[in-house]
C-alpha cells in the first residue's frame, strides 16, 4: 500500500467528489475491487471527497454508475499534470 501511495504521487492522483445516496456501497465496492481511495472526507450526508489515483478512475467511474452516484475531479495533482501545464 504504501507503495501505491508514493508511486500515485509521482503520476498523479485526482481528488475527487462522490455525490450520491450509496456512497458507502461504493466505497466498499471500490475496495473489494482493489481501487484504492485515501483521504476520505465527509462533507455532508450524501456528500465526500476522495483521493484515487489516474488508472484506478476509469473502473471508479463505472462502478459509480451502478451504484446510482456522481464522481466528479475537482483537482489534478501529480507530476504528470505539473509536466503537462509547462
């Protein structure tokens, strides 16, 4: 795991936001399918904000669908967006 989380920083990782009513179905969805997610912040009831790293986005997106909830990116960080923007 903390390998993961070293190696997320160097690529990238979004911050996210989880919008929905099963947002606990999704997180342990996104568990159970080795998406790691760290940093996790409720905001309000139905509200979080997240940490994912870039692969594991696109399997994260899919699984929101089914669970009946919205993930948005609010903020790219990494290297990889740093080498992007210069």
């Amino acid at each position: 795991m903390l390998f993961k989380f070293i190696l997320n920083y160097i690529i990238g990782f979004y911050n996210i936001q989880v919008d929905g009513f099963y947002i606990e179905r999704f997180i342990n969805i996104c568990l159970k399918e080795n998406i790691y997610l760290w940093g996790i912040v409720r905001k309000k009831s139905s509200l979080i904000t997240a940490k994912i790293g870039i692969d594991d986005y696109k399997r994260a997106k899919e699984i929101a669908r089914n669970c009946q909830t919205i993930v948005e990116v609010k903020r790219k960080t990494g290297l990889r967006f740093i080498i992007e923007k210069y």
